[in-house]
C-alpha cells in the first residue's frame, strides 16, 4: 500500500479540477443553505418541540443523494473510458490501490463539503437569541452520523463507477443505490403487507438497517455498535466488489 497517497492525491486534484466537483459543491450548499433558512424561519414563527440541528441533519439525504454520484461517478469509470485505467495497472500498484486511493479521495472531499455547513451553525450562534437553537449533543451526533454513513454512501458510488465506462450510467446506477439503501428500506418496512405478524423477523431486520433510524439514534447520544458495524462491513464488501468488478473488466479487455 506504499502507493496508496500518492494515487490518493492525483486523485484528489483530479477532483478539484473536475467541474462536477463544483457542480456538487454548489448544489450541496445550496440545498443545505436552503434548508436551513426554512428551519429558521418555521422556528422564528412558532416553537418546535425537536432540536433544529435534528431537523437539519434529518434531510441529509437529500444532497446526499446527488453528490455522492457527481463526486465519484468518474473515478473509475472515465479511466476506463480513456483506457487509461489498464494502463494504470500495468504500473507496479495493485488494484486495491488504485480503488482505495479514489474512494479516499472522493469520502475526503465529501467530509469537506460537509464541514464546510459548520459555517451555518457559527451564524447561528452569533445572531440566535435561543440557546437551544445550538444544542450541541444532536450536533456533535449528527457530524458523526453524516462522517460514519458517509464511507457506505461513498463506497456505494466507487462500486457504481466501477460497473460501466458511462459516467452517466454510473452516475444513475449510484443514485439508484443510495436511493434504495436510504429509502428504499423505509418505504418496504412501511408496506402494509409487513404489518402482518409473520413477517415480523424480515420487518425487524429491514428496521435494523434503516438509515434514518440510525440518524436518530446519534443525535440522542447513542452509539450503537451494530450500526457501526453495519456501515463498516458495508463499505468493506463494496470495496471488496469494486476492486473484482475492476480486475474483471480489465481481464476481459
């Protein structure tokens, strides 16, 4: 892995000067900025019983859903495109390298946009004139619930970019994926066919994976294990597939 920060600060100025980095950026922000000032302004008009960093993080996925894919829907898929993804391996670096280095690049830059939304808090906190507007228990969770979810989220659009030579396609295929990890399970438990006692198992398990759940449970403060486990052994076998699915195509060219 001794080329591992190298392929991950190529990768990283590939990214700045890509413009849907900017394109992500700029809807990213915009979106959030957007939410936020709703927030505002229906706290300003009458009180609320939720914390307004709840209500912030709780839409997370919104913005989610399409930065993922701009950020990292030409990682792999545009090199091989160009072709000059089986020149790359031709190198003496290893397929995980060239995967792992990327998806470091891409979950780096995705952290960074995010943080860059602490600027709305600082604001907040100048001009509030409630305290409890700046709760700092479901700020502190939801960061660590966008840092944590954010490496399956990631992982997700490395594996789509590594399926296809369109970033197009591949841009779809990860918004599909993250559409069906963020949603999707929500709206199959929500089903009322699952209401009934026999599939109590199957709805108990979909519940155990519902990433909205998960962002409740971090901003109250609780750090559940298996939820960790959950995005860390997801992020794992998405990598894992990206760098067979990789090593595949490039066996067949």
């Amino acid at each position: 892995m001794r080329h591992l920060p190298t392929i991950f600060f190529h990768e990283l100025r590939v990214l700045m000067l890509a413009p849907s980095t900017y394109i992500a950026a700029v809807l990213f922000l915009g979106v959030m900025g957007f939410i936020f000032a709703g927030i505002l302004d229906s706290y300003n008009k009458e009180a609320q019983d939720l914390s307004p960093s709840f209500v912030f993080f709780s839409l997370f996925w919104l913005p989610v859903l399409f930065m993922v894919p701009l950020l990292t829907m030409k990682c792999l898929a545009e090199e091989r495109r160009a072709g000059t993804l089986e020149t790359l391996l031709t190198t003496p670096v290893s397929t995980a390298e060239v995967v792992l280095g990327k998806f470091a690049a891409s979950y780096a830059l995705y952290l960074f946009l995010w943080l860059l939304t602490i600027g709305f808090m600082f604001i907040l906190d100048k001009y509030a004139q409630d305290a409890r507007f700046l709760d700092p228990g479901p700020l502190i969770g939801g960061y660590v619930f966008v840092a944590v979810s954010g490496l399956l989220f990631v992982s997700v659009g490395v594996l789509a970019s590594s399926l296809s030579r369109s970033q197009a396609v591949a841009g779809v295929l990860a918004f599909a994926l993250l559409f069906a990890i963020i949603v999707g399970t929500r709206l199959v438990s929500d089903l009322t066919v699952l209401q009934q006692e026999g599939f109590t198992r199957f709805r108990d398990s979909l519940e155990n994976v519902q990433v909205m759940s998960h962002l409740q449970d971090f901003t109250r403060g609780i750090i559940d294990t298996r939820q960790i486990v959950f995005y860390l052994s997801g992020t794992a076998l998405a990598l894992i597939f990206s760098i067979l699915g990789v090593e595949g195509k490039v066996l067949r060219s």
